[in-house]
C-alpha cells in the first residue's frame, strides 16, 4: 500500500508567537500576518498541486481543532477555490500541551519551575513541562494519525505536532526535531522521498 503524501502547514502567527509565549493548548487567534501567511501557504500549496497534477479536490483535508489552526486552514482552501469549512478536525493534532507554562517566555518557565526546566533542557523530548505533555507521547498520537491516513491529506496543524511527526515517521533523531524551526507560511511535504520544504 502506498504511503500518503502529507501536505503539512504549521498554523499562522499569533500575538503569542511573536511575544515568544508558549501556546500550547491555549486558543489564541492569528494576527494580521498570521491571516497573511495563511493565504501564502494557500498559494504554495496550489503550486504544488498544480506541478504534481493533483487535484485539491481528490485529497484529505485535516486540521489541529485549535482556533488558529482551523482559521489558517480554511484561509487556505479559500485560496484553493474549496467551500472554507469543508475539512475534517481531528483532536490527535492538537498542539503540545505545555500545562503551566502555557502563557510563558523561556525565561518566565525557568523562573516557574528551575529543576524542570533543567531537567528538560537536558532532554527536551521525554521531560514534560509541569501538568503538560512530553514530546515522546505527543509522537505516539501523531504515529496513531498517520497510520490511519487513507489518502493524501493536507493538514494544518502546529510546530511542536510536526517535530513530533518528524520522529514518528524516522526523518529525524529527538534531539534533531526539538531544534528545528517550523516555518509559517510555507508548506511541509512528507512522502516516500521524505520531507521537503516550500515557500
């Protein structure tokens, strides 16, 4: 059986991003360029089908339920010329949920909790925040969603979610995916091949 080709878009910018304030399970809207990104990644996603002949209507359309996610997402298929709220929400793509340090900068988590925090700079992926969620079992849900991918799926979902699928799906090694930057407005391909940036 072949393996579904991922069209994976993180989410636009929000006030929180840009403050540098961990989301995690918190529903914060997109900013002006948040909305703007989103219409970007749209427009990159056209491209690509366009070059590989793949219909916008033939694929899977799948988004994290979270606000910011879900608006980028209809943005998206906007651009695509698709009805905007035609697309399937599914709770596994949720973002990281970071627990008490929703809300905060790096240096506002250190000052909450220091031995956490040292213990998940030392290893980011296995030690959750306070009340949150680790790396490790956010990549066994996204390992559970891949798997039950029928088809070539766009999906709009978060950074912390993408590393978690990077791993899942043996592209990259913990430590790797925890420092790799996710972009806003472009577009991630997973397939056979691997995983290939757009913007």
């Amino acid at each position: 059986m072949p393996v579904p080709t991922i069209y994976y878009i993180r989410h636009g910018e929000t006030a929180w991003n840009a403050a540098g304030r961990f989301q995690g399970s918190q529903d914060i809207p997109l900013n002006d360029l948040g909305r703007t990104q989103a219409v970007a990644a749209g427009g990159i996603l056209a491209d690509l089908l366009a070059r590989d002949g793949s219909e916008a209507s033939s694929l899977a359309f799948v988004a994290s339920p979270l606000g910011r996610a879900r608006l980028t997402m209809e943005l998206v298929r906007g651009t695509l010329q698709l009805p905007p709220d035609d697309y399937a929400v599914d709770d596994r793509l949720r973002e990281i949920g970071y627990g008490q340090w929703e809300g905060l900068t790096l240096p506002e988590m250190e000052l909450h909790d220091a031995v956490t925090f040292a213990a998940r700079h030392e290893d980011k992926w296995g030690v959750a925040a306070p009340s949150g969620e680790s790396y490790a079992s956010v990549t066994l849900r996204m390992r559970e969603w891949f798997d039950s991918l029928p088809v070539d799926t766009v999906t709009v979902a978060h950074g912390g979610t993408m590393r978690a699928l990077m791993v899942a799906l043996g592209i990259a090694m913990p430590l790797e995916a925890a420092e790799t930057p996710i972009g806003q407005g472009v577009v991630y391909v997973f397939n056979e091949a691997g995983l290939t940036k757009y913007s």
